[in-house]
C-alpha cells in the first residue's frame, strides 16, 4: 500500500509537509532587524552574516562593519574576571557534542555589560558547526528592576525598624516595671505602641498593594459609590483632628453619573490625595466633583475628582517623576510609595490621574474614573 492512500495514522502524519522550523526567519516572514532582541549569526568559517538592528544598538558596532568579520572581531566578549568569551568556549573546536552557551553576564569593549546565549547549529548530531547563533540582550531594564526592588527593601527596612522598635521597647518596659508606671503614664505608652502598630499595618498593606500592582492582580470590587459623601467623610476626619473646618472647599456639580468603583480603594486613593494636600500644602484645600468624558472607549460618561491646594506647588522638573515609586514632595515623612499606589488603582479601575498647578499656584492632582456600570444595568 502506497503512503498517499494509506489510511493508518503514522503514514497521515508522514505525509504531511513539514512545518517551518523556528530558525528559519525568512520560512516565517520575519526580518531580523524587526527582533526586539541582538541577532548576530556567524556561519560555517566563524563569519558574521547576520548582524541585526538591536546587535548594531547594543554594541553600538554598525551592522555593515560587523558583516563579513570574524565573530570575534564583530563581537570581542569578555566574561566578567576579563577573559575572552569566544577564545574561552571555543564554538567551533569545542567539544562535538555541545549545543548551546546557556545565557551570562559577559562585557562589551568599555565595560558596558550585556546579556548572552549561544547556538550551535549542526548538519549532524556531532558533526562540525555550520552555525552560531547568538543573542544579545541589554542589561539596563534588569538592572533598574533589581535597583527598584533594593530601594523597595531599604526603605521597607528603614520604615520598619523605627515602630518595631518603639513596640518592642514600650512593651519590654511595661512587662518589666508595670507597677512602677501610673495608670495615665500605661495608657500613653499603649496609645504609642498602638499607633505605631497601626503604622507597620498600612506599610505592609503597601507593600502588598504594590505587589498587586506589578503583578497585575490587583482586585477591584465595584459597587454603587457616592463620591461626595466619601469626600465628606475625610473632611470631618481631618476636621475631628484639629484642622480648621474652613480649610476645606468641596465643590460638587450636579448631577453626577452614577458612580460604579471599589469603595475601599477609592477611600484609598481620597485618602492619599488629601493627605499630601493638607501636609505638603498650604491654605484652602479644594475638591472638586464634575462629571466628565470618560477615559474609557464605548462609555459617554465619567466622574473626576480635582484636588488643589495654595502650597508651593511641585517643581516643573519633578512633574514626570510624582507617580514612580519613592518620589517624595519634601521632607516631611512617608515612604513615597503613597502616589505610586494611587496611579494603580485609578488605572485598575480603568481610569487616568494627572498632576499639574493649580490656579492659586499649588499642586493640582485630578482623577478620572469611568461609570463602570454593570452590563445588566445598561
């Protein structure tokens, strides 16, 4: 029985045209400048006849002075205690069964540093090397990454260590010298020991909403939200701690879109916008309450929040940088992971938030949520 008219399942498959490998770019339609990754290939002879567009970026060799040159002139690699990379593995004398350089850390000229693996392409399993494919990656973004999450647990650290240290040394105390202590002096050690408490929960509550946030999974539970009245509420707050009643201007513009969002999270977000205004602010605190487009495409209607102060306001050159982690408007406290925080719950909520001057010359933060309204509702 002939191969094209058997029916059995291995003669089907081996009747099949094979597919096109991974390799081969041209069999795709790719070209290799279009990769966002360095692509240089070197043939048979050890010469380059690849050389991409991120290679060239990379190494900052351009690509018609890299074709045709020996690998290791296009491409000179030393590994990290000096020594050169290619001369070290030897791709084309090395060991016959060798397939591939697992990906390292190795040096340009210059010190700049970069990420590299290696292909061996043979004809045969341990036949000579027809191909060395090698790919380059830059090794900034990674190192901003490690830089961020080095700041992260510094400043975690250093936020951690002062109330813990303040609980442990009040409660050490009380355990040791209880009846030395008059019932007003235990009250206010328990009142410190109960603040500081409080201070470490919302730290690691930060923490783990900034987890949430890289990783994104942060959760948004919408439910009908009245803004106003959630405004309202941190205003008395305030005014209940000892802020005059008349620093506080809340303008609402009637009527408003029925608002659909996370209440807990945008208590969160009030929480933070007012608490930088009143701290880092000077004179009335302003809220307004609009309806608005929304950010979001297919939907008419949104609800923004404005909140303006008379401060100082914040320097032009430090527009760009308030919502990255650890941006601090001065020198008054906070971790500076306060606003981070806040641009990623408006976000997960669909919405957009930006900084500017107010009229009065202060800062100015307005937030933009969608209505959000739930598809059995419209």
């Amino acid at each position: 029985m002939s191969v094209g008219t058997s029916s059995a399942p291995g003669a089907r498959r081996a009747a099949r045209p094979p597919a096109p490998r991974p390799g081969d770019l041209a069999e795709l339609g790719i070209d290799p400048d279009q990769l966002p990754d360095g692509l240089v290939v070197a043939d048979e002879h050890g010469r380059v006849i690849c050389f991409n567009a991120a290679a060239a970026r990379i190494t900052a060799v351009p690509a018609e002075q890299a074709l045709g040159q020996p690998l290791e002139t296009a491409l000179p690699l030393e590994d990290l205690e000096g020594r050169r990379w290619w001369q070290l593995t030897d791709p084309y004398g090395g060991l016959a069964i060798r397939v591939r350089q697992p990906e390292r850390n190795l040096l340009l000229p210059g010190g700049r540093e970069v990420l590299v693996s290696a292909r061996y392409v043979r004809a045969e399993p341990t036949g000579p090397v027809r191909r060395v494919v090698v790919t380059l990656r830059d090794t900034e973004a990674r190192r901003r990454t490690e830089r961020s999450h080095a700041e992260l647990i510094a400043t975690v650290a250093h936020e951690l260590r002062s109330p813990l240290t303040s609980v442990k040394g009040f409660t050490a105390t009380l355990l040791a010298k209880w009846e030395r202590f008059t019932d007003d002096q235990k009250r206010l050690m328990l009142e410190t020991v109960d603040a500081d408490a409080d201070r470490v929960t919302r730290l690691i509550a930060e923490l783990l909403d900034i987890s949430r946030i890289d990783s994104g999974r942060l959760e948004v539970r919408r439910q009908p939200v009245d803004i106003g009245a959630a405004v309202g509420r941190h205003i008395q707050a305030y005014v209940a701690a000892g802020q005059q009643a008349d620093r506080f201007l809340l303008r609402v513009q009637h009527p408003l879109p029925d608002l659909w969002a996370d209440p807990d999270k945008v208590d969160q977000v009030l929480s933070n916008l007012l608490e930088n205004a009143v701290r880092h602010g000077e004179g009335t605190v302003t809220i307004d309450i609009t309806p608005s487009a929304s950010p979001r495409e297919r939907e008419d209607t949104g609800t923004s929040v404005t909140v303006s102060d008379e401060g100082p306001g914040i320097p032009e050159e430090s527009m760009n940088r308030v919502f990255t982690r650890f941006w601090r408007g001065s020198k008054r406290g906070g971790t500076g992971l306060g606003l981070y925080i806040v641009k990623g719950i408006v976000e997960a909520h669909g919405g957009t938030i930006t900084v500017g001057r107010a009229p009065g010359g202060g800062a100015q933060f307005r937030f933009t949520l969608p209505v959000a309204a739930p598809a059995y509702l419209t």
